[in-house]
C-alpha cells in the first residue's frame, strides 16, 4: 500500500458543477447503451454497465433515463459507438490522454485536434504520452462516506493498491476518496468495497501519471481552458493529465 495523499480532483474544482447538466447526462447515457451493448443488458451481470448506471446515478440522472439507455442498446437503435483514445501536449509540455465515444471519428479528430492548437497545446500520435502513465483501476467515493483511516483499511482489505483521500473544506471542494486498484482486479475490489462502504460514485479504467508537473498561474489559466473545451464536447468522456495545480493558484485563477 503506497499510503495516502491529500487528493483534489480537477472535476470538483469551481465552476465544474455549474456545466449544463443535460450534457453531462449525454454522456452517461452513451456509456450506459456502450457498455450495455458489449454485454448484458442486466447491470447485475454486466460489470460495466453497472458501474455506469451507479455513476449516472450519483449525477442524479432519472430512472427513466437511464432505463431509456439500456434500452436503446437491447432494441438494437443505437449509433455504433466506438471508443477513441487521443493523446497529446498542453501547455507547458503537459501531457493529456483524451477518451471519447463516437459514432464519426473524423468529427471527433477535428474537434479535439481544434481544442488543442486554439489553447496552447498540440495533438500527438498514439502513443505519444501514454507511456507516462500507468492503466489502473478506480473507484471513487464522497468524503461523506468516512474518514481515511475508514476508507484506507476498507481498501486494503479489498485489495486495493493505493487510496488517496482529500476530506474537502466545503461546497467548492467536497473532497473525496481515490482508491486505485489493478485494472483486471476493478469489478471485484469495487464488489468487496460496496460491502463496507454502499455503492461507488464511480468505477472506471483509468490513466494514473507516473510524475506530476506543477503548473504556475499563467500555464495553468490556458490549460483549464483546454481541458474545459475537451470536456464541452459531447463525443470526450474523460480528459485525463499529468498536472497538478496547487490551491493558491486555483484561488487566484478564481
């Protein structure tokens, strides 16, 4: 267990709960019929779109819609959704891994090579960055849940590799916990862990970066504006980084 850290996570940060929620909603809907189309249409036996709905469900996304997904999938009226990865360069040389669902990768292409050339930053091959992150698993939870010792032991028990956990200092950062598994151990520890701790804000495959690069206020101005135009388009999932932004710069950039 590599221990805990204080951990702030870029969606949380201001402003991320004010983006239109019927966007938000989109994209889970469009996990929810992908994951639903791999698989079985019963969440109970499909890993992966239980873990969506479980996710769609702490956006509080109604019932209906989220049955409206699954059956778009099982009646066979679905887009074909593929998954895209792109990879490239922000400002300051950092290094962004973009995941996307779409049913026109030239859109797709266009749109995300766009964000980066207009913000600072520019589109590299496949391969270009991943090879500075790890593939892990990871589980999410509400501060609310307990605190780190609780979470922390919760973890180990289940099997997990390492927790982060940052119990938040009010509305603008509720805080959280991180929990990283082994990407072919997440749907088991995830289980486990809904045993001790109830269900998961989130469970997903997803890019851990092996070293950090701290941003200064300038960099780090253009490069939300990057990550927020990625995260504005319908077709990205998750923008994922090597960045880190303390608070004395995110309270100046406001």
């Amino acid at each position: 267990m590599a221990g805990h850290s204080k951990f702030k996570n870029i969606m949380h940060r201001k402003g991320a709960q004010d983006k239109k929620r019927s966007a938000q909603f989109s994209k889970l809907s469009r996990e929810i019929t992908v994951a639903a189309k791999m698989g079985m249409p019963d969440p109970d036996m499909n890993p992966r779109l239980r873990a969506a709905v479980n996710a769609a469900k702490a956006q509080s996304m109604p019932k209906d819609n989220i049955q409206r997904a699954i059956d778009k999938a099982s009646k066979g009226d679905a887009e074909n959704y593929e998954e895209v990865r792109y990879e490239g360069y922000g400002p300051g040389g950092v290094a962004l891994i973009v995941e996307a669902l779409t049913d026109n990768r030239n859109r797709t292409a266009t749109n995300v090579r766009t964000a980066f050339s207009k913000n600072g930053g520019n589109l590299g091959a496949s391969g270009a960055v991943s090879h500075g992150f790890e593939r892990l698993g990871l589980i999410e939870y509400p501060a609310s849940v307990g605190d780190e010792d609780k979470v922390l032991e919760a973890a180990i028990e289940a099997g997990a590799d390492d927790v982060e956990s940052d119990m938040g200092d009010g509305d603008e950062n509720p805080g959280g916990h991180s929990i990283w598994v082994a990407s072919d151990a997440l749907h088991e520890v995830a289980a486990e862990l809904e045993k001790v701790l109830g269900e998961a804000e989130g469970v997903k495959l997803a890019w851990r970066p092996n070293l950090k690069v701290d941003v200064d206020e300038g960099t780090a101005s253009t490069l939300l504006k990057l990550v927020d135009t990625l995260d504005d388009d319908d077709d990205v999932q998750t923008v994922w980084g090597n960045y880190e932004i303390s608070d004395e710069v995110m309270e100046k950039l406001g």
